[in-house]
C-alpha cells in the first residue's frame, strides 16, 4: 500500500475519495473528501486514511486510517463523521456484509478491517461500537473479499504471499478453511465463485 493512493466509494448522490499523504491535493489535506452535484467538502479522518467502506444501506462510509490504528464512520447524508475508532495495527481495507440477495449474514452492521501491521483481521461491530472478534490471518493482511453467499471471507496476504479463508458461519464463530499459495506480495483480490468443502 503506497501513500497517495486515492480511493473511491460509490453512493447515489455522492463518491468519496480518500487521499493519503501529509500533505493537500487539490487544496484538500489528508482526510476522506466527500463531492457532490453543489462541490467539495472534506470529512477529516485519522492519519493516513488508505480504504472506503460503504455500508449496503447506504448510511455510512467507513475509513480505514494506516497511520493512527484507527477507523472513522462518516455519515454520508450530511459528510460529518461520527466517530472514530480504535481497530488494530496499521488497518488498509475494510469489507461490510450484506451486499449479496445470497447472504447468509442476516444484517449489515458487520464491517471486516485487515490489520496490514497486526497479521489479523478484525470484525468491527458496527451497531455495538467495538471490536467484536479478531481472526488471525497471514504475515500483512491487504485486500479483501467475501464469497458470492458471503459464507466465506477472503484474505490477500501481502506478507506471505497467501489468502486465508474464513468460514464465516461455524459453531464455533469464524474460522480458518485453508490457505492459498497466491504469489509474491498479492494486493488486491476478486472474487466470482469459490467453494469450500
């Protein structure tokens, strides 16, 4: 993950961009930008915010912030945050569930943070405010992706050039299926059908 990357989310009326760095672009500093049809407006992060989350309702868009450990909840109706939260170890993606007519994750208030510094990823209670779980995952967990049911949750590991896979419903809470041998520092992940027996 380089610093300067700009990120984008998708909503109805609006996109946000995260743009990293200490310094501005575009006369805007480090924070997640909001545009809309009337201009630009600028919500003010943690340090160094790399991913947007959206969450399926539409409510709030999530940042993940490297460099203070943190994540921050944007409301994205009025670009206000709402709080901003301690997650893990230099947190780089995020992933809400509940976007899938398939899912098997009853509600949308789950949102998955990759701790890239920590070797885990954290299940961020979005309705409860806390961390809820935090599954230990390859060496600098990046990207990540679910499976079409969301029944699996994947994991690029940067570090050790794997992806983890998470069953997400077990008796037990979510736990690792496997790893995949995926290549030297994989980044980014997608997914179009996986299966796990």
């Amino acid at each position: 993950m380089a610093p300067g990357l700009v990120r984008f989310a998708l909503h109805v009326r609006y996109w946000w961009a995260t743009f990293g760095g200490a310094g501005t672009a575009g006369g805007i500093g480090n924070g997640a930008v909001v545009a809309s049809a009337t201009g630009v407006s600028s919500a003010r992060c943690g340090s160094l915010p790399a991913h947007l989350a959206l969450k399926p309702d539409g409510g709030e868009v999530f940042s993940t912030n490297f460099d203070s450990d943190t994540i921050s909840e944007i409301d994205t109706w009025n670009n206000t945050v709402l709080g901003t939260y301690a997650i893990g170890n230099r947190p780089s993606r995020a992933i809400t569930s509940g976007w899938s007519k398939q899912s098997v994750i009853p509600d949308n208030d789950d949102l998955w943070v990759s701790n890239f510094g920590a070797e885990s990823t954290s299940l961020y209670a979005i309705d409860e405010g806390r961390v809820a779980n935090a599954l230990r995952a390859g060496s600098r967990p990046d990207a990540l992706a679910f499976s079409a049911d969301e029944h699996l949750l994947l994991v690029a590991n940067y570090g050790s050039g794997d992806v983890s896979v998470f069953r997400m419903l077990s008796k037990d809470g979510p736990s690792l299926v496997t790893l995949l041998p995926a290549g030297l520092q994989p980044n980014d992940i997608a997914v179009k059908a996986f299966r796990a027996k």
